[in-house]
C-alpha cells in the first residue's frame, strides 16, 4: 500500500511538471522583453495593439453568435428525437460525430469548394457571406460538444415525463420548450456554450482560409514578426480557456441534482 | 486446537475504534456468522481476517499457522462479496478458473475442475456465459464456486445474500449451507440478518458497537439471550411492566397477578419496577396446559401473515406481540375483541 | 374548436429536426461529398483515378508518413501518460481536492491548442526558452545534442499538451467504472497486483482505451494551427501541404488536393474502423 502511494505521488508529479514548467517559462518568458528586468511591457504593447482589439471582438462576436445558432439548431433536434424519434438517435449521434473523424482543414476546403463566388450559395462571394460560412463552419466544429452536453441534460431530467406533465396542465409546445425544458437544461446548454467559446476563440485553421480577422490568425501573425508578445498572447490565451472552462465547473453546482456532471 | 483463532483483535480508524479487543476460536468446519447492526465491526473483523484491513492490534491464526500480517493475496482463503464481484470481461468458466490459474494449474486439470465446480453450483453448462447474461443469484453461484474452485483454507463469506431478491436469498443460503457441509470448509458469514444466521450457522458471533456480545449456538442465542441487545436484535420480543413482591422469593405481580420468574436482577427491591421480557410465540391464546399465568387483555391488531397470525394484544399498560397458527376452519380473530392470554412463568426473562 | 375536423396541426418533430439536418447537409456531408467528387475528377470534368495515383510520390507519401507518425506517437504516448496519470489519481488514492483540481486543470488544457500552445513551447524548448536555457546553465545543450523543436519528437512533445488531458478526460468514467471489489477478488485467489491489472483491470479498461486512441490519433492527424505556428510552411505533414494547396494550389492541381483532403478522411476513418472492430471483440463481455 505504501509503496503504491509513491508511484501514486510520482506519476502525479512527473505529469504536473510537464503541465506546469511550461505555463511558467512562457509566463518568465513574456517578461522578459525589457532588457536586464521583467516587466509587462510585452502585455502593454499586446494591449495598446488595435488589430489585437479588433481581432479579439470579431471572435468574440463571431463565438457569440456561434453559440447562439448551436443552440437553436441542436437543441430542439436532440428534444424532438428524445421525445417522438427515438429511432433517429443513431443518426443523430454518428452525425456530431462526424467532425471528430473529418478533419476541420478538409471541410472547409469543401466550404471553399462548394460556396464559392460562382456557386448557387456564394457565401464566399461577400464579407457578410463569409462571416455566415466561418459561424457555420464553427457551429459544426462545437456539434459533438453542444450536442453532448445538451444529450446529457435531457437525460438527466426525464424530459418525457415533464412533457406529459405540462401537456396535461394546457401548456402548448413552445411553452413547454420555452418554460419547461429550457430552463431545466440551461445549465448544460451553458456548459456547451463556454465550451463551444473556447474552441472558438483561439480557431486559426478555418478563420485563416477564409481570410477572415479573426484572434487566431492574428496570433499567428504576430508569432512571425514578434519576439515576446507571442508569449504573453499565449498567457492571455490560457487565462481566456481557463475561465471558459472556471464557468463550466461553477454551473456544474447549480446544475439540476440528478445530473452527473457534465465537465 | 482451534481452527480459526482470533486474540484481542482491535481496529481503529482515525479517532473512532470500530473493533475493541475480540476474541474468539472456531473449530475446523464449523460454520460461523458474525451477526449484528451495521457499524457492528463485522465487516471489519472478515476484512482483517481477508487481508484487506490490518489490525491496529491482535493477532488472527488459522490452521496453527499466524497470518496477521500477511497480505491478502498470500492467505489462500476464499471469498464471497455482497455485490458478486464476478470479473465481467471472463466468462463463467474463467472466472471459476481465475484462482487456478493464478495457481499454475495446467489447463486441462483447470477445466475438469471448472467442470466440477458449475455441477456443484447447478450451472453445468453455463461456462461459456458472461456474467452480465446470469441473474443475481446465478451470478453469486458464480461468485462461490470460484471461492471454493481453489480449495482454500477457509471460506469468507461477506453478506453474500442481501442483494438477493426474499426468495432466492432462503434457496441460496440453504444451498450455500449444503454445499459448505458437504465440502466441510470452515466458513465466516457476515449478516444483518438475525433469521439468516439462525438458520445457517453453527455458532453466531453477535456484534454490538466493536464488541461481542454473545457466542452460542443459535438455539442458545434464541433462548438463552445473554444480554438484552441480543434478545432484541435477535427475533421479537415482548415487554411486560412488573412490580416486585418479594424479591427473595422471586415474585412479581404482573397485572395484578403474582408470578414466580426464574430470576431477577440482584438491584430489584421489594415495590420496585422490572420489565419482563418474553418471545412472541411462548404466549398462547386461552389456557394451555404448563402455562401457570393468564391474563386478559384486548386484541389491538391483526396480522395475517399466512400460516401464522400475528396479534397486538393491549394488557393493562403493556402491549404485546403474539403468533398463533392460522386454523383454517375459523376466521382468524378481529380487532377489540376481548383474549385472554397464557404463558408460563419459567419462559419469562429478566434482563 | 374542433380538432378532430381539422388535422392540419403543426408537424412540430419535423420542424425541430429540420433545421439540424440541413446542417448536417450543408456543412458535413456536401462538402466532403465534393470533395470525394473531386478526388475523382479531372480539370476537363471527366472521371479520372489519376488524383488518387498523383498521391503516390515521394513528398506526399512523405507528408502521410510523417503525419501518421506525429499523430500516433502522440496519441500512443498520450493515451499511456494520461491512463498512468488517472490511475495514480484515483486508484492510488490522492486527495479528492486533488483529484477535481487535476480534472479541472484538463478541461483546460485540452483545449489550449493551436497557435497559442505553440508559442509556449516556443518559450519553453525554442533556442530562447527557458528550458533550454536552464538546461545549457546545468551543462546539457540539447540543441547540440540533436534535438528541436520543429522535428518529430518536438510535436509529438507539443502535441502531448493537449493529448494527455484529452485522454484523461475521456478515460477517468471507466477507471471509476473499476471496482474495488475486482481488485479484492483477484487478491483472495492469489493474485499479486501485476496479475490483477494484467488479466482483468486492463482488459476492462481496454475497449475505452482503443475508443481514445482512435479520437486522439484523429485529433492530432487533423491539427494544423500548433505546427503551422510553430514552424510555418516549414514542415512536412500533410495538414500543412493541404493547407498549403488550398492557399494558393501548391501542388497546381485542385484535383491533386481533393485527393489527399480525401485521403485524410481515408486514414482517419481507418482508425475509426480499426477500433470498432478491435473493440467489437473486446467487448464481447459487455451488455
């Protein structure tokens, strides 16, 4: 037993090394761009840059309205199928875990592919268009994400019975999605929203070969030109990640009692 | 010489000592239950003698041989867990053969002796099955014939039957007790339930917060109740609110009845209050021959449990709980009819 | 009102649901049928293998190689640390508070991927990084003794950042799916902890294990952000030649590029396959 704890504790500590030692050199590393001091001039001049501003509020923005159309798209699907289609669950499942297996470079090379300026939808053809494209493209990225998290929800507050429940006190279906269930999964589809925030936020594949400004390519453009600011970016990277996934474990406490927790 | 030898086994978690210095020595296959509430030490008693838990203090001997301090795996015991415990990604076969394997049996001794075991067991046959594809109780068939397949020294058996549905846990544990003769294994039974180890064990262990508070037969336990723990725990019992007449003669009056009682505690003063205790089924309806008291009283309730009735019959101040066998020429009494009850003093027990 | 004259009510099931299939349509199958379409198809529009034999040349195969590789060692090593880092933190016992923290820490971690990651390791093992710089000070420049970050074992390290978590994240239900009494059990009949994990703790665990490597192999074959940060158009994997192609046609001809998209999607389902099937016969055992 004893020496069990030791490898225990061992394997721990090698594992929080490689975690941790990382985190901490890029940390020194972003301090280090005053000569013979630290400093946080690398994170001032990351701060004072404009397209650092504008590139992270398009990715906010664009995140925003990524979680906003996942949501409407998935959850009243993963409703319906639970309630009255059960048997469009296969389906359903092997769909959102389709973006697992294709990787996120080849579908947007069939976006490019099939949306073009030349096409019936050339969403390609205007900004506004492309913005709708990159919102598309994100929302399938989060799919296997949203969707599980909204699964779990459901299962774990036996939405069928709270629908006969309200059916028979008169309520109509937008009702019951509106007063019933949305609120008794807000807090799984919240925990698929900061999720879906996350693998936003930083995304640089599908943002670059779209040519949009978005945080990703930005980074990727200062990791070429600049020294130190790429560390502090990286910092700040984490920081946004963390308190993302912070908010999924605070909301997992109010989740309904019954859940397992879904992080 | 004893079989089994347990010395001042103590066990301490933290603060709180969960077994307080028990000792007791079991023949060669004898079957024993250690029986008592949860939180008793029962558990950790089988546990320490399994390996699993090591005592703060005491020493644990089978077969002459100290295994105190040797790990689990070393022991050559068997055991049988609650919740089956069947490895689910064997079959049957293997999980009988698991021990035997680890033994170094070759394969083809393994596999009469598998065979041997599922005939045993009643599951010849069903080697090829996956623990998941039995029932709870095929699945704990499964749990002892690997326990045994090894030949061990002795058998653990840790509250085998209590995830068991009322029926297959009374045909389980008559089949456990046949085959634990027939084998002539010693074996250690944890339970809760006082009926099951009433009537499977030799002797019972009975546990009251981390000590022992009665070892006997389980006739001796059932009649002869040490201590006043065991008479509650162990079957029903009745109170009876009694005075002392004179308490060198030894009578009381109950009711307004004098009584002779076999014995009363050495603090009872003549005047004084006792409480009498007595088994359901020693008071009978009416008067019956031998039994020297009679009391009436009212019929509170009535139970019908199928062969026996249970009545609460209301006594002056006392209430108390009476079994008679169901006649199936009458109807069974009704409720505020009036009794009159006997028994005989020499069954009455002061505790 | 009289429902039953009129039947004409709001087919809500198919309303709901339409609007995720077309999604599904739309950004799923659509496009990756255009490409397979593609794959397949010739500048003048006509059925060709000749995309699928352009792949067989010494860069491409190369690219493959080297992207198989990245992605298996990593997801090898990964699903090993992170199934050790697992098992250390619930079957031998570490504190709970520890325990959730660590989850927590990899919800996190999995999830800081791409450039950001990149620059970290830049600021770690780069010429410039601490690591390295600590390590020359104690006398062990590892720069001289071969290694680099912008080689295989510098992303299999880099991708191991988020690999690890990934796995510990997936696997951390089926090692609480263990149960104490197995381990009891194997004990009783003479089983040292070797044969315990050996003949029943792995098995248990090894259709879970095969499902995480699948995903981890997929996850790191179709990265590009970390690699494409961290050493730019340098690299020789195949997310990189692809992303090349579809900036500015590298290899001049969209066929060719369709091709070895369609090849990706080829070995990732591979892996897909190859672990239904193992995991098919490992679970025999399971309802």
């Amino acid at each position: 037993m004893k020496t069990n704890r030791f490898w225990a504790w061992l394997t721990f500590a090698l594992g929080a090394a490689y975690f941790i030692v990382p985190l901490l050199a890029t940390f020194e590393f972003s301090l280090r761009m005053r000569r013979g001091t630290y400093s946080f001039d690398a994170y001032a001049s990351v701060f004072a840059d404009p397209y650092f501003v504008s590139s992270f509020g398009y990715s906010v923005v664009i995140g925003l309205v990524t979680i906003v159309v996942g949501v409407l798209v998935v959850v009243p699907a993963v409703y319906f199928v639970r309630l009255r289609m059960p048997w469009l669950r296969p389906f359903m499942e092997f769909i959102t875990l389709l973006p697992l297996v294709i990787p996120a470079l080849v579908l947007v090379y069939g976006y490019i592919r099939l949306y073009n300026s030349s096409s019936i939808i050339p969403f390609t053809g205007s900004a506004l268009g492309t913005d709708i494209l990159l919102t598309g493209a994100y929302v399938t990225l989060a799919l296997p994400y949203m969707y599980r998290a909204v699964d779990n929800g459901m299962r774990t507050i036996d939405i069928g019975t709270l629908t006969e429940a309200a059916q028979i006190m008169g309520a109509n279906q937008a009702q019951i999605i509106g007063r019933i269930i949305l609120p008794n999964i807000l807090v799984a589809i919240l925990s698929g929203a900061f999720l879906t925030f996350a693998i936003v936020i930083g995304e640089f594949t599908i943002a670059s070969l779209l040519n949009r400004p978005a945080f990703g390519p930005y980074l990727v453009g200062i990791g070429t030109n600049r020294a130190y600011e790429p560390a502090a970016l990286a910092i700040i990277s984490f920081i946004i990640t963390w308190g993302a996934m912070g908010m999924i474990n605070v909301l997992g406490r109010f989740a309904p009692r019954t859940s397992a927790r879904t992080d | 010489m004893a079989f089994l030898d347990v010395q001042n086994l103590t066990k301490t978690f933290g603060q709180t000592t969960v077994v307080k210095g028990v000792s007791f020595a079991f023949d060669k296959g004898e079957f024993i239950s250690l029986l008592g509430p949860s939180g008793c030490g029962k558990t950790t008693i089988l546990r320490m003698i399994a390996g699993f838990e090591r005592p703060t203090s005491g020493s644990i001997e089978v077969d002459g041989r100290d295994i105190t301090h040797l790990k689990p795996n070393q022991r050559q015991l068997g055991m049988v867990f609650q919740a089956y415990a069947l490895f689910p990604n064997l079959n049957v076969g293997d999980n009988i053969g698991f021990g035997l394997k680890i033994a170094g049996m070759p394969a083809e001794q393994r596999r009469a002796r598998i065979d041997e075991m599922l005939k045993l067991i009643g599951l010849a046959g069903f080697d090829k099955r996956y623990p998941y594809e039995l029932s709870g109780g095929q699945q704990q068939r499964v749990a002892l014939a690997r326990a045994i397949a090894p030949r061990p020294r002795m058998l653990l058996l840790d509250e085998p039957l209590s995830a068991l549905d009322a029926k297959i846990r009374v045909s389980l544990r008559e089949e456990i007790r046949a085959i634990q003769l027939d084998l002539g294994i010693t074996t250690v039974f944890v339970t809760h339930d006082q009926e099951e180890a009433l009537s499977i064990s030799d002797r019972i262990v009975v546990m009251n917060a981390g000590n022992i508070e009665q070892l006997g037969a389980p006739h001796e336990i059932y009649n002869k109740p040490a201590t006043r723990f065991v008479a509650t725990f162990v079957g029903q019992l009745n109170t009876i609110e009694a005075t002392v007449l004179d308490a060198a003669a030894r009578t009381v009056s109950i009711d307004g009845q004098a009584a002779t009682v076999p014995a009363l505690p050495a603090t009872a003063d003549n005047g004084s209050a006792v409480s009498l205790t007595l088994r359901p089924e020693v008071l009978s309806v009416g008067a019956r021959q031998g039994n020297d008291i009679t009391l009436s009283g009212t019929i509170a309730d009535v139970t019908f449990l199928g062969s026996v009735i249970r009545l609460r019959i209301t006594l002056g101040s006392n209430l108390l709980s009476l079994d008679t066998f169901n006649d199936q020429r009458t109807a069974p009494p009704a409720r505020g009819e009036k009794v009159t009850v006997s028994l005989a003093s020499k069954d009455l027990l002061v505790l | 009102m009289t429902n039953t004259a009129s039947p004409r009510r709001i087919p809500w099931d198919a309303l709901a649901v339409a609007p995720f299939i077309i999604f599904a349509v739309m950004f799923l199958f659509l496009p990756t049928l255009g490409i397979i379409g593609a794959a397949f198809t010739d500048r003048a529009g006509s059925f060709t293998f000749d995309n699928i034999f352009g792949l067989f040349t010494d860069q491409i195969l190369a690219a493959y190689w080297i992207s198989i590789r990245i992605s298996g060692a990593s997801a090898f090593f990964g699903a090993l640390i992170g199934l050790a880092i697992v098992l250390a933190i619930i079957r031998g016992r570490l504190p709970a508070p520890l325990r959730s923290a660590v989850m927590t820490f990899s919800g996190v971690a999995s999830n800081f991927a791409g450039v950001p990651l990149a620059f970290a390791f830049i600021a770690t093992l780069g010429r410039l990084g601490l690591v390295t710089i600590v390590l020359k000070f104690l006398g062990l420049d590892i720069y001289r003794s071969g290694f680099n970050l912008l080689s295989f074992w510098g992303l299999t390290l880099t991708y191991l950042y988020f690999q690890i978590p990934l796995m510990m994240l997936t696997i951390a239900p089926a090692v609480d799916g263990l149960k104490k009494e197995w381990n009891e059990a194997a004990q009783m009949l003479g089983a040292s902890q070797f044969q315990f994990w050996r003949y029943v703790g792995l098995p248990i665990l090894w259709p879970s294990f095969l499902g995480t490597l699948s995903l981890l192999f997929a996850n790191a074959f179709g990265a590009i952000a970390t690699a494409w940060a961290l050493t730019g158009s340098n690299l020789n994997i195949v997310t990189v030649l692809l992303y090349n192609q579809i900036r500015g046609d590298a290899l001049q001809n969209p066929g060719l590029g369709a091709a070895l998209a369609l090849g990706m999607i080829v070995i990732t389902s591979l892996a897909n396959v190859i672990y239904l099937v193992v995991a098919a016969r490992a679970e025999r055992w399971m309802k």
